[in-house]
C-alpha cells in the first residue's frame, strides 16, 4: 500500500502514528496492516533505488512520488510512457476507432530479418530498429487493390506489436501517407518472396506515437505463420476486414 524511504527503522514506524498523506492516515488508522523493512543498505543512494524500484514494480496506491532512483518500466516501452502498459488493454475496435483506421502488422522475436534488418528488440528498444521493422516487408497486395478500388477505406495509421498474445503491446503507431499508399514505387521484390511485398509510407518516420497509441497494449491480436497473416486491418469503425 506504501513504499517509503528513512534513515532508520523509527522512520517507518513513526507512521504507525500518523502521515501528512491524509489517504495514507485514514487508511493506517483502521489498524489493518503488516510493516515490514527492508535493509540496512550500503549508502542513501542503494536505498533509494530500492525505494524507486519497490513503487514501480507494485504501484503501492498511497505513493505519490516515484522516487529518487532507477525504475521498472515495461519492456519495449519507452521510460516515459511506462504508465501506458498499465492500463487497460484496446481491443482491436478500440484501436481502430482511435487510430481512424489502421494496419496493425506484427514483429517477431529473433535477431535478423531475411533481408538483413535487425529485428526490434524489447531489451533495448532503438526507434530506428522499431520504424524499419514496421514500415516493411508486407504481403499486402490484395488490401493495397481495395485501396486503390475505394481509397476512402484506406488506413490513416500504422502499427507495428510485438509480444505474446496476452502481453502484446504496441512498439509504434505511424501515421500513413495515404496519398502514396498504394503508388507502385513502395512494391519491393525479392527471389525468397513467392510474391511482392509492400513498403507502407508515413508522414514522419521520428513520430512513433501517432493517436498516442505506443506502449499501449492491445487484446486480440492474433496472427498466423504465413505472410499473409501478419497483418490486421481494422477499419475508422472498428471492424475487422483482414
């Protein structure tokens, strides 16, 4: 319910008695709780980064700072959008509504892509690695044929997730250049494709928080092994049509 930081174990039972958080106060005077220490720890500098690290990882709910040291943040998610992976997971209608309309594809774990890129890695997330893995290679010619049939159902963002089903976030949302959507040059070919793949082009390849989408996570999203499945279209609506 609290974390907190002292010089001695009389600072953490002085609370017993009283707390200038008033949440906090009412809350210790039901009686109702166990203290615990942790310590003695070898400077003022250790102990604080075990109190930062204690506040992010269980989000005690009478805190009200985050501490003065190092955090947990989710994996893939830039520090300052950390409180994004808290909370509550999109369903894929919900980012298709707020996204006005997107191309949700997704990355896989792994070291390299076949053509050579590096794929995003979680651990240490770089937003070059993060924009060249969603911007390409996709099996997405017969979506780019209805663009070009009715280009008023086009998507106006693109969404690279990673992770597993039930832990899957997003690692960037891009807003699409819909003018070049579906322009020829963005075909790629290559001897390992059986067909063509697509290049998706975006009006800013540095903004990586299109809607304010990244970091966020996201339900439902399931793809399959063939290429043609690792992507998801979801229309300004919210319906699914791929």
């Amino acid at each position: 319910m609290y974390v907190g930081y002292g010089k001695t174990a009389q600072r953490a039972i002085s609370h017993t008695a009283g707390s200038h958080n008033k949440a906090l106060y009412r809350w210790l005077a039901r009686n109702e709780y166990d203290l615990k220490i942790a310590g003695p720890y070898f400077n003022e500098r250790e102990a604080k980064a075990v109190e930062s690290a204690l506040i992010s990882s269980i989000s005690p709910k009478f805190n009200i700072a985050a501490g003065d040291g190092p955090k947990f943040v989710p994996v893939g998610v830039p520090a300052h959008l950390s409180e994004r992976a808290s909370m509550p997971h999109l369903s894929l209608r919900e980012v298709g509504v707020q996204a006005n309309g997107a191309l949700i594809v997704y990355l896989a774990p792994g070291d390299y892509l076949r053509d050579g890129r590096r794929k995003f890695d979680p651990a240490v997330p770089n937003d070059r690695h993060a924009f060249k893995n969603i911007e390409k290679n996709w099996d997405i010619t017969a979506l780019i044929r209805e663009w070009e049939r009715r280009p008023e159902l086009a998507p106006r963002t693109l969404i690279g997730v990673h992770g597993k089903v039930d832990h899957r976030f997003v690692v960037g949302a891009l807003e699409i250049d819909r003018a070049n959507l579906c322009h020829p040059r963005n075909k790629r070919f290559s001897d390992r494709w059986p067909r063509h793949r697509w290049r998706v082009p975006v009006i800013d390849p540095e903004n990586l928080d299109h809607c304010d989408l990244r970091g966020r996570r996201v339900a439902g999203a399931t793809f399959g092994q063939f290429s043609h499945q690792l992507h998801i279209w979801i229309d300004a609506k919210g319906r699914r049509r791929h």
